[in-house]
C-alpha cells in the first residue's frame, strides 16, 4: 500500500551526526532559500 505524504513525513528520520552537519551548514549558508531548505529538514527530521 502506498503512504500517504503525512505517515511518510512522520517516518522521516536523520543520524544524530547528519543533523550536526546539516545545523553547521545552516549556520555557515548565506543564501537565504538554501538556509531555509535546510532549516526545514532539520525540523522535519526532529
């Protein structure tokens, strides 16, 4: 059976040392949207 996006969005998981490294290139990424973008994974995956 297919997921539906909400149980796939509550499945979404990332390392303790991939979510170090995506925090650290939000800190250091000027360009807005991307710091963004990366902002949004990192809340998705908490």
């Amino acid at each position: 059976e297919r997921k539906g996006i909400m149980s796939a969005m509550l499945d979404y998981s990332r390392s303790r040392e991939q979510l170090d490294e995506l925090r650290a290139a939000h800190r250091r990424t000027r360009d807005k949207r991307k710091a963004d973008r990366i902002k949004a994974v990192v809340a998705l995956a908490t």
